[in-house]
C-alpha cells in the first residue's frame, strides 16, 4: 500500500544561519552579525518540509544523534508535517550541523556533517519502498556512506517501484566521483544547478547539458536569476526566473524548487507545470529567512505567491 507520496532521504542537520554580518570572517579576528537564526537543516529536510506545506505525503529517512540537536531535528519535521517514522537516532555520533554566513544572495557555509555521513545500503536495504510513490536524495557529497552505496540504493528503491529524484548539490572536495554511467539511468529527475553541472562535467553549460541531457529521463538545471531549463525526450523548455526585488535571504531556493517540482511531478501533472512550481516556490522561498520560513502555513505560501504572479 502506497502510504507516502515522498520519502526525503539523506542528511538532516541544524542550520545555524547568520545575517547582517560586518564583513568577512579573518583568521585571529572577530566580526559581529546582527541576526542569527537556528532552524530545521540540511537540504533534504528543507525539500521534505516543504514539500509537505505544499500538500504532499512526506516521510523522512535519515539518520541523526541520540542529542539535542538530534531532537529538535525530529520536532522541527513533525512540527512541518513530515513523517518521522522511518527517521534513525544513534549513540555513536553526534548530529551535524551548518554554520551559515549570509551576504545578501549569496552565502558561506561551515558544515560538521555528524550522523549524516553514516547512513547508508546497511540501513536502507530492509526497507521496503513499495510504501511510497517517489524518493528524493539530496547533497551526495556531505554524505560518505550514502556516496559510496549510492548505486544500490537507487536500484533498491526503484525495485520497490518508486520513482527517484537526486540533486547532488556541491561537492566540498570538488572531486565529483560518482558512477555516473550507472546513477543517471536510475534517476527519473536529475536536478543539479548550473554551477553543479558544470563542475561534475568540466564542461560550460551548454556542452554539459548536451553531455547529461541524453543519459537521464529528465534533466533540469536550475540557473539562479536566469530560471530554469528542462530537457526530457529531447524537448528543452527554458523558464525565466522570478526574481524577488527585495530577497531576504536565498538560502533552501534550490531545495524548495525542488520541492514545488516534486510535488508536483508525484501528482501526474506535466512536467511543464512541475517547472513551473518549481520556479515559483524557489522565489517564495526567498520572501523569509531561512530555507522553511516562507513555507509556515498555506496561508503564508498563498501570500507570497501572489506577489510573483501579478
């Protein structure tokens, strides 16, 4: 029985996330933020959150410590409406969590990946994913151990008959060593950005996605304040952005895109439309601080809609 539209899997950590700050951070000095935020972390639970203030089914699969930071991991997801009962807690490592230095549209990040880097086909391979309609990875490169057994994994999922999407975010060891010839024709959706794309092929972007677009079902590229492009069976659709002119901050735009987008997708709805919102809810994203703040209520997401859609 299908119990979930979405199983979010991968790393869950805290983001702590620093804005208004008085310029950059230098060895042996100290500089002042004016705001500082703790929330829900990681690109995957910032997808998974999201995507069930948009309305979908969502369980959580990850793994974070027996600590605090380990339960207000789980409080923040439930209090989101995400599922957590397939979420694993261990004694043996600590939960992690991200420094997040904000400068306007941009940022710099320090992360302690903790528990994230150990889960794994160990943990995954008991688990039947007949009970869900799709499963989204995010952020292969602060994960080891999902890296490493990334293959399996994707083959255990779709023998269960869910559909996959993955966005890799950015490799910190700017290595990108994944069995490509063997992941992409397990994913349904390939999600990376522009930056990401043409970093894992050391090609500019239209060559790369000339590259990648013929070895997925589905390619989209997210470019930041061009849009988005799509390629699926050979069709390209290209969208213009939806810029914010007053952002308060961008951080989780690229995960809540992927989360309009998915949400979507696991309704039927023609890949256009998914692109559609997923463009649309990675500007919504940018109207709060914080990856999960301009998600709060339908009635929060409804109103910050309206304002791209005059």
């Amino acid at each position: 029985m299908v119990k979930y539209d979405i199983v979010a899997l991968g790393e869950l950590n805290i983001d702590l996330i620093l804005n208004d700050i008085r310029g950059f951070p230098e060895i042996g000095k100290e500089i002042i933020a004016e705001n500082c935020t703790m929330t829900l972390g990681s690109s995957t639970a910032i997808f998974a959150a999201n995507a069930a203030a948009l309305g979908a089914r969502v369980a959580f699969l990850g793994l974070v410590g027996n600590d605090d930071f380990g339960s207000f991991i789980e409080r923040s997801l439930r209090q989101r409406g995400v599922d957590t009962a397939m979420l694993l807690r261990t004694s043996e490592y600590n939960s992690g969590i991200t420094v997040c230095m904000n400068y306007g549209q941009d940022r710099a990040n320090v992360t302690f990946p903790g528990s994230m880097n150990y889960l794994g086909i160990g943990q995954v391979r008991h688990l039947d994913f007949s009970c869900t309609r799709h499963v989204h990875i995010s952020s292969l490169f602060l994960q080891e151990q999902l890296r490493r057994d990334i293959v399996p994994i994707l083959r255990h999922i779709r023998e269960g008959g869910a559909t996959v999407s993955l966005d890799t975010q950015w490799d910190p060891a700017e290595k990108w060593e994944v069995p490509w010839d063997e992941v992409l024709p397990l994913v349904d959706v390939f999600m990376p950005n522009a930056q990401e794309l043409q970093a894992l092929t050391g090609k500019s972007l239209e060559e790369a996605i000339a590259k990648v677009a013929p070895r997925v079902r589905t390619l989209v590229v997210k470019n930041g304040s061009q849009g988005s492009v799509m390629i699926s069976g050979g069709v390209r659709r290209t969208v213009p952005a939806l810029l914010n002119p007053a952002p308060v901050d961008c951080i989780g735009a690229g995960d809540s895109f992927n989360a309009g987008f998915v949400s979507a997708f696991v309704k039927g709805r023609p890949l256009a439309d998914c692109q559609d919102e997923g463009n649309l809810t990675g500007a919504i994203s940018t109207t709060a601080a914080g990856g999960t703040g301009a998600f709060s209520s339908p009635e929060a997401i409804q109103a910050a809609a309206r304002q791209f859609k005059k």
